[in-house]
C-alpha cells in the first residue's frame, strides 16, 4: 500500500456543495485516518452533508465511495486525488461507485511474500552502521558506531505478467507502482495474509491488521526476469524489492 508525499490541496464539489480537500502525505488507505486517503475522502462527503458517506477498499483492489441515498461528486480541474482514487470521470446519479481502475498507490501480487532477508513476520534485519579499524601488529580493535537501520528484503515469484507492466501502465500494476511509488521514494506498507479476489467486491479494510513498514524502496530500478521455465512463454516474471524501514509520517 503505497503512499503519495506533498499531495496539493484541491476542490471537490459534492452534491453542488465545493469542499476543500485538505493536502498533505496519504496512503491509499492506513490505520490512522490522518494519513488515509479513503478518510479524507470519506470526511469530504460528510463535509459536504452527504449521509453514512463511506470510502473503502474493496478485495478486488478498487476504491468504493457510497452514501445512505444518491449523491455526485465533480472532481474539479485538479484531478489528482481522483487519479489516485482509481476514477476516470465526476460521478452522478447512484448511491455507490467502485472506481474504474485500481489506484497506482497499490499492487496486488496475489500471493503471500517470500522475506529473503529478514525472518517471515517482521518489518526487517537490523544492520549496523559501524567503522572498524584493526591495528596490524596487534589485532587490537576499536569500531565507531552510528546507529543501526532495518533492511528487507521481499521475493514475489510467478507473477502474472498481466499486472507486472501493460502498455497503457495501468493503476495496478507492478510498473505504474514502481512510479508512483518506489521512484518517488513514496513511503509504503506491506500487508500480510489478506484474502484478494478480483471478482468480489466486498471491504477488505477490516482485513488489513497486519502492516509492516512504513518501508522506502532502496534502489526503485528493476528488470523484466522472467520465472524459471517461463522464460519463453511471457506468463510469469518474478518480483525482488529491496527496502528500507523509515520513520512514519508526522
């Protein structure tokens, strides 16, 4: 689950009512309304007076924005919030929407990680930063420590190639995460052991307890490696992300 950092404030117009959207660093969706673009979203309706406004994600990765009644929502000349959401266009006439697409901030590898670097459970190994010098006649040592940080390391193997890259670089893909994300150096969260399904459109936020993180992306470049014995089929290519554990937003 990725986040956007120094997203602008912007205008929405809810039911013919203009709503200030306030800026700032969001994930798509996190524990902590106050980072949590579904509860900004979600707070906008109820600004704007619509009734039980609610704005979660759904196992199949989309966005969904529903109310008790029928409501519209013009997203205005700044469409970034809307791009992030998964939405192509204003909404009107419907008492729910599920987004168009995926949103960029996310990546769904259908299936669990593989830590390659760091026990299975755990944000990362801690790796010391420390200067030793030896002296050569004597073996004697002295070292100067600066801290330590946490490394991780994540393996996704036997990815469909069909949300790895796609030529339009579709919300939802390994490839238009990696932009909006890793290259940014975006912070995010990896969530274990929740239960996807692109066919179901159920809230799977009540699932998302278990959060490691918030990590940074330590080198954002990668390659096309196809998975062993797909090399000639272009049905599977494997994922490897190195990352670091940052401090969480303020």
């Amino acid at each position: 689950m990725g986040s956007y950092a120094g997203m602008p404030a912007t205008e929405v117009t809810v039911n013919a009512v203009l709503t200030a959207v306030t800026g700032g660093d969001w994930y798509l969706w996190d524990a902590t309304a106050t980072w949590s673009m579904c509860a900004l979203m979600q707070n906008t309706l109820t600004a704007a007076g619509v009734a039980g406004g609610a704005c979660v994600l759904q196992r199949d990765g989309k966005i969904k924005l529903s109310a008790a009644g029928v409501f519209s929502v013009t997203w205005g000349v700044g469409t970034l919030l809307r791009d992030m959401l998964g939405f192509t266009g204003n909404l009107a006439a419907a008492a729910s929407y599920s987004a168009t697409n995926q949103s960029p901030l996310l990546f769904m590898p259908h299936k669990p990680e593989t830590p390659m670097a760091q026990r299975l459970g755990t944000a990362g190994h801690k790796t010391h930063t420390v200067y030793m010098a030896i002296a050569p006649y004597s073996g004697t040592s002295e070292s100067v420590s600066h801290g330590s940080r946490q490394f991780a390391r994540y393996f996704f193997p036997m990815i469909d190639t069909d949300i790895m890259v796609t030529a339009g670089n579709d919300g939802g893909t390994w490839g238009r995460w990696v932009e909006e994300v890793a290259v940014k150096a975006a912070r995010w969260k990896l969530y274990r052991e929740v239960l996807e399904d692109v066919t179901d459109t159920a809230a799977v936020t009540a699932s998302l307890d278990q959060p490691l993180g918030p990590y940074i992306v330590t080198d954002p470049n990668w390659k096309w490696d196809p998975s062993k014995g797909f090399e000639r089929s272009d049905a599977r290519a494997d994922i490897d992300i190195k990352c670091h554990v940052v401090e969480e937003y303020a």
